[in-house]
C-alpha cells in the first residue's frame, strides 16, 4: 500500500467523552486493529499534539471493535524491513515512533482492553501507566511464533509489569492469557465489564488532581525507577516535592483540608 493511499485512510481518531480526558482509538476494527508500517505515521501523528495540550490531563488508548491491536498486519508484508541489518535497524527504529511518542506523554495513560492484545498491540498497552481489561481481553507475547523477537519496548516493560521469569515465559510459550490471568500476574490493574467505560471513568478522577502535580507524580515515579533509593531520598523526592510545595495549589488545598476538618 502507498504512503498516499495510508494517509488517506482512517486508522486512528482522537475522541473527547469527558473534560480533561482524550480518548485515542485505534481504528481498523476489520483488521483487529492491527497496524502496517506505512499506518504507525499516523498513529505517532495523532499522539503528538496532546503531549503539548493543557486542555488534555489525562489520556486513555483503546481500539475500535473487537481487538485493541493485535500487533503487525502480516497482510502488509510488502513493506516489511529490507534485509540489510544496518537498514533494517534504522526501518525498527522508525516503527517505534508511535512507542516512543506515547511513552514521552507527561499525562497519565490508560489502556482500555476489551480484545486481543497481540504482540506490538501488548507492547502498545503496556506503554500505558495503567492496563483495564475488559471480559474479552487477550494479551499475547506472539513474536517467537515468527522467529523474532519482542519488540515496541516488550522487552522492558513486560519484565516491569509481571517480572523477568514471569515474561520470558510468556515470550516462549506464546499463549495469550486472559483477563483474569493477566490480573493475576499483574499485567492488568484490574478487570471490567466494560473496559473503556470503567477506563473513562478512573480518567476522570485522575483529570480532578491538578494538573502539574499529577504531571510530576508520573515523572518522579519514572526517575525513581531508574535510580536507587539514595538517590530518590536524597535528589528526586526533594527536587520534586520543593517544586509542588513552593506552587500555590498546595497552600489553597493545603488550608481547605484544614477548613474542612475543623
């Protein structure tokens, strides 16, 4: 498929259901929503604009029908790598773009998963903060089915949520586990009946705390966990609590709990 025919094509849209929530879908309910490389463009397109957006404080990523993602669309394989090492690197590289740009969003993220989860598409739900499966969730850790390796950050954020013996299992065993398996080990925060709603819904309560105290709870919670305790006592707590204490959102909330507990 051409890059012309791709862009002309909706496979990703951006809804507002409550205030301060963005919803972004992946859109290619006839394809389980997976992806071709000439489409992760857009994806990364779509993203980009919320990361700078004061409007937006907290963002959940869902799919469209059936699935959540499930992963590379093996029908695309015309635009798979070249065969060169060197260019096939770069061409990964490129692909991750939409991972990387999700993991840069300062709001917390939510994935809403109510279908498969596939390979790239796990990948793509664990780039989120927090995981909601819904009754017809699949998460998959597929790619050594194909001879290849995990890839759209598996590699660290699997291991992150459920543990390395945990994920290498998953990678080699390559069977989906359902929701409540994946609450078990963790991978999901919990289960519902309706994942996008229950996913809305926590958004919500998440878009009432201010916005750069819960920008910043994200970030140091992400330094904290490539640094020792030390350091987090000694530098990453001090640094961000100094910056939060001295915002006058903290004296106003500070004296209303005061107010309201005398």
């Amino acid at each position: 498929m051409s890059d012309r025919v791709a862009i002309q094509e909706n496979v990703v849209r951006v809804e507002r259901p409550a205030d301060g929530v963005a919803v972004v879908v992946l859109d290619r309910p006839s394809r389980l929503n997976a992806m071709s490389p000439s489409r992760i463009p857009l994806l990364t397109a779509a993203v980009r604009p919320l990361a700078t957006d004061p409007d937006t404080r907290v963002v959940v990523l869902t799919g469209a029908g059936r699935g959540f993602c499930t992963g590379m669309d093996l029908s695309s394989l015309d635009e798979m790598a070249p065969r060169e090492q060197e260019a096939t690197m770069a061409w990964m590289r490129d692909l991750h773009g939409f991972s990387l740009e999700f993991a840069r969003l300062p709001q917390p993220t939510i994935a809403a998963v109510s279908g498969p989860a596939i390979g790239g598409g796990l990948g793509m739900a664990l780039g989120c903060d927090l995981r909601i499966a819904g009754p017809g969730a699949k998460f998959g850790a597929t790619f050594a089915r194909m001879a290849i390796g995990p890839d759209a950050g598996v590699s660290y954020t699997l291991p992150a949520a459920i543990g390395h013996a945990r994920a290498l299992d998953l990678l080699l065993s390559c069977e989906p586990i359902g929701p409540e398996e994946a609450l078990r080990v963790g991978l999901v925060s919990r289960v519902a009946d309706d994942a996008l709603t229950a996913a809305i819904e926590l958004a919500q309560r998440w878009a009432r705390i201010p916005t750069h105290a819960a920008r910043m709870i994200k970030a140091t919670l992400r330094q904290a966990a490539a640094a020792d305790l030390e350091t987090t006592l000694l530098e990453i707590e001090p640094r961000t609590q100094a910056e939060l204490i001295c915002h006058p959102d903290f004296f106003a909330n500070a004296q209303a709990w005061l107010d309201n507990h005398h």
